[in-house]
C-alpha cells in the first residue's frame, strides 16, 4: 500500500488542507479513505482533500508524509494524476 499526504498548506474555506493520494491506484486511495472516515464528497479528480487536523491521524494510519512536489511528482509517473479541465470559449 502505498497512500501519500502533502503538509498541510492547501488554503481553502478557512482552513488549511492537505492532499491524500495513492501512486498505486484509485481503489487502494478510496479503501483508505473509507478506512480514515474520510467522506467520499472529499475526493477531488484524483486525491482526497484533508483538513489539517485529520493530518496526524491519517499518518497513523499509515499514508506516507511526502512533499506536495513529491506527491505530484508520484501520480504523475504512475499515470494517475488528473488535471482540472479548462472551459473553451
């Protein structure tokens, strides 16, 4: 199992968040999810947004803490990674 978290450093709705990813793949990303009771309207094209205080326990769980660089880094070697799509016109 290989899930990855960023730092939190996200800033969003007055909060910080961190990014919860899988380079392994999305089945193993919503089993875990599921597992740290994180709700499935977190799940945002191809990670999972954290709110800081869930950071700690999502770690103890097992995600490995990673860079944001590095997480990116990860979903796109293993062809996972999903970027947003822009409106032509």
């Amino acid at each position: 199992m290989t899930v990855l978290i960023d730092p939190p450093n996200a800033a969003g709705h007055g909060r910080l968040w961190s990014h919860l990813a899988s380079d392994v793949s999305y089945d193993e990303l919503h089993t875990f999810a599921r597992r740290a009771g994180i709700p499935e309207r977190g799940f945002d094209r191809d990670h999972y947004d954290v709110p800081s205080e869930w950071y700690d326990a999502v770690v103890e769980l097992g995600a490995e803490q990673v860079s944001s660089r590095e997480l990116v880094s990860r979903l796109v070697a293993a062809g996972l990674r999903r970027r947003k799509t822009g409106k032509l016109g």
